[in-house]
C-alpha cells in the first residue's frame, strides 16, 4: 500500500479523492477501477497492487459524495449520469484517453454506462457481482416482500433513521456480513435491516478489523446520504437519459462478467437464468463469464488472487495498441 499516490481532482466542479499506482508514462494501459456499496477506493487494493506490479497503470476514484471526495450540493439529485460524467472529467485531468474499466456492484452499472457513452474510450470492460442490466428504473416492490433490504433504503429516511442508531463502523460492519451472505437481506415487518445482524456475529474471514476502521473513518466523513441516493433511490428514478421505447442499447466492448456462486445477487428475481443461460449476452455479445465456486458478492476482496488472474488475463487478451 505504501506504493498508493492519492491526489484529489477537479471534476465538474468537485474535488474527487483518486488513488493511483503503475507508471503514468511507461504504461500503455491505464485501469479504471469502480467501487460499489458500502466500498471505495480501498476495494480495489489487491487489484490495482496486482495490475502496477504487472506493469500497468491503476486508478481509483471515490464517486462523489463517497469517502474522501467532495459531495454534491444537492445529494438528493445525484445520479448515475453524474458519476459517469465525473469519471470522464478526471480521465481528462489526468491525460488519458482509453482505459479498461471494471466495476464492481453498483459499479458496474456505473462502467457499462460510461462504455456505451464513451465507447472509443474503452478498451474492454470487466464487471464483479453485477452483470449488464438495461438502464431502466427497478421496481422490487411487486416480486420481493417490503422488507428487503433496497425497497427499505429506496424510503426516504428509512436508512437514515436506521443507521442512525449505530456508528458508522457499525453500519459497514453490518452491511459486509449481510451482503456477503448467500442469502438476499430482507427484514420482517417490524424489523429493520440494521437489526439483522447480531453485534455477536464475526466479520467475513477475509475482511480484517483494520479493513472495517478504513471504510468506517470514511464514511465517518462522508456519511451516507449520497451513497442512498446512488445506486438506491436512484435505482427507481422515473428519470431516464433513454428515450421511450427506444431499443435496448449494445455494449459492443470486449467484456467479462465474474461472480461468486454463492452471491446473494443471484437470488435476485430471474438473475440467476438471466446469467447462466447466457441471456445478458443479448445486450453485451463478446462477454465472458467466470464463476468462483466459493466466492460471494465482495469477491475481489474474499479471493483476490483468483480475481486479479481473471482481470490481467482478460486484460492481456484484449491490449489496443
């Protein structure tokens, strides 16, 4: 870690908190790493070690309002759009024209947007727990009960009122015990997602105290108002940058999709026929996918060795010179 620079960037008038390790000049390859929630930065560390030791150049952003970058001054209107917005802006601060980009979560919806919308700035694109998913609003509301755990955090101060009673630490250690579970979290009637978790209960064997103090000192800073507004919130937003009954778009990048099949995604409603028949391949036809047989959602931290020799194979199959 002590090879980390982290630099703060102007991006659409916001500073952005990056890190960033590898040769800004040597390198031909630069490597944009996208965090989902409750991450930042800080989940790709084994990854962008890995990708600077293999001689290329890695950078990881926290989106705005996560972590150490400046927050929107209206949280409750930001969007996807913003965040793909903002990592075009500091691409361009830092001079570099094509990237891979891999996401991780709601990161990957955040990376396929940025490839269809800058798709001669992509060299291919990897996604972690998360395969393609047209951008449309979700409503969960009609196939899972009222208590699962992002109908819950789609309510207006639901969350807050939530996570309120608890420090901050103790909300990402709650979350990174639910979330890597094989079973989706849903609360009954009179419980909230909070409450789902034991304060007995251990953390995750591969995720260490001294990672839970990272994330909880910044979200200590943070808070957690615009990580509610994207991906939750925004996931049911009627507004779209698409046109009404326009076609599906076409990811036309290289691309790979890795999972864990013990990840609670895949009990999301149709998601797991939807990735093992191989229907997202519809929407990105050069995707291939790889399953790790243990692995569950926060894969890139759970087995990092198996992940970073997916991501630099991957990689090596698809250099643009």
């Amino acid at each position: 870690m002590e090879k980390m620079e982290h630099k703060f960037i102007e991006a659409n008038g916001l500073k952005h908190h990056v890190a960033d390790i590898g040769s800004s000049s040597g390198s031909p390859v630069t490597i944009l790493f996208l965090h989902g929630f409750p991450e930042l930065w800080y989940t790709w560390r084994f990854q962008m070690i890995a990708a600077a030791d293999a001689g290329y150049r890695a950078i990881a952003p926290d989106y705005r309002g996560y972590g150490l970058s400046d927050p929107p001054s209206e949280p409750e209107k930001a969007t996807f759009d913003d965040f793909v917005s903002d990592m075009a802006a500091i691409l361009d601060a830092l001079h570099i024209s094509k990237v891979f980009v891999i996401g991780q979560d709601f990161g990957a919806m955040v990376a396929y947007r940025f490839a269809l919308r800058y798709e001669e700035r992509i060299h291919g694109i990897i996604t972690l727990g998360v395969p393609f998913m047209p951008p449309r609003p979700i409503d969960y509301s009609s196939t899972l009960p009222e208590g699962f755990y992002i109908t819950r955090w789609q309510e207006p101060g639901r969350a807050e009122a939530d996570f309120g009673r608890l420090d901050a630490k103790t909300v990402l250690r709650n979350i990174y015990i639910l979330f890597s579970s094989s079973e989706m979290p849903i609360a009954p009637e009179n419980q909230e997602i909070m409450d789902l978790v034991k304060p007995s209960t251990p953390l995750p064997s591969w995720f260490t105290e001294e990672d839970l103090a990272v994330y909880g000192a910044a979200y200590d800073k943070s808070g957690f108002q615009t990580a509610l507004q994207v991906p939750y919130r925004e996931l049911r937003s009627k507004k779209t940058t698409e046109q009404p009954n326009a076609p599906d778009p076409i990811v036309n990048a290289p691309a790979l999709y890795i999972t864990g099949n013990k990840d609670y995604v895949f009990k999301f409603p149709n998601m797991e026929n939807y990735i093992r028949s191989g229907a997202v391949k519809m929407y990105v036809p050069k995707l291939e996918i790889e399953f790790i047989p243990e692995g569950s959602h926060f894969i890139c931290e759970q087995f990092p060795d198996k992940v970073n020799e997916l991501i630099l194979t991957f990689i090596s199959k698809n250099i643009q010179e």
